[in-house]
C-alpha cells in the first residue's frame, strides 16, 4: 500500500462516503444509463477529487491508492 500524509488520510477518509454515494447511483447492469453517464465516464480520479476539494497534493496519493486497488476489483 502505498504511503499517504496523515492529513490526506483523514480528507481521503471524509470524501470517501461522497464517492460512496456517487457509485451507488451508478447502475452495475448498464452504467451508462446513469444520470449524467458521459460526463461521469469522462472524468478521471484525479478530477474527481480537485472538484470535491481534495486538499493540495493528496490528489497523487489517491491516485496512487487507486492504482493499487484496481487489480483487487478487477
């Protein structure tokens, strides 16, 4: 796992429930059919978190945590 700052842990651990509830609203059987499917899909991690205030520079960590999972939910 890779290391991340103690305060982008704890603002990685408050954004989590909105990221949380932003994928629920995301049908599993047909994706696209969400509510603004395209814009979603358009977005990367990265933008996700500046546009939800992710502080300063912990936006690589969350990447980075990203990159890590993604074989784990493949």
């Amino acid at each position: 796992m890779p290391k991340i700052g103690l305060f982008a842990l704890i603002d990685l651990g408050r954004k989590l429930p909105q990221l949380e509830k932003l994928a629920r609203s995301v049908p599993l059987a047909d994706p696209m059919s969400a509510q603004n499917a395209s814009t979603l899909d358009a977005q990367s991690l990265a933008d996700w978190l500046e546009y939800i205030g992710y502080i300063e520079g912990a936006i690589e960590s969350g990447e980075r945590v990203a990159e890590e999972v993604r074989p784990l939910v493949r």
